[in-house]
C-alpha cells in the first residue's frame, strides 16, 4: 500500500513522480485499481505518476501487489 498526501499544492509547481525506495530489483507490481504492472526499477529510478485531486489535502491510496514470477511477460510502463 501507498498513501500519497498533498498537504497544500504550490501554485505553479511542476506535478514530480513518486519515487518509491528499497523494492527488490527484478521485481515488478500490479496496481490493482488500474490492473497496470510495473517493474521495481522503474519505481525507484523514475517513479509512479500519482493523479492528485486539486485542491488541499489531497491524497490517493494505491495498492501495488507482487507479481509472481513468470506471470505474465508484459509490463505496461
């Protein structure tokens, strides 16, 4: 689970992806809202784009599963 919280938005600051820390290289993740898979790597080093709502006290609650190995052979990154 990730809780993403916005306290107050800056007027004019640019929207910056969440970069997520200590996920096991290799490994990828489904979100399970969305069914979208994505690759450890590609969150740590770039991040996960979250679609705040406007205003303050935004926040999403995303839900990343493990993807087993083998399962699947396409990530959609």
């Amino acid at each position: 689970m990730v809780l993403v919280l916005r306290a107050s938005p800056r007027h004019g600051a640019p929207r910056v992806p969440l970069r997520l820390r200590g996920l096991p290289s290799g490994v990828r993740f489904r979100d399970t809202e969305r069914g979208t898979v994505h690759h450890a790597t590609v969150l740590t080093e770039y991040g996960l784009d979250v679609d705040l709502p406007s205003g303050d006290w935004a926040s999403a609650l995303i839900h990343l599963e493990r993807v087993p190995d083998g399962a699947g052979d396409r990530a959609d990154d």
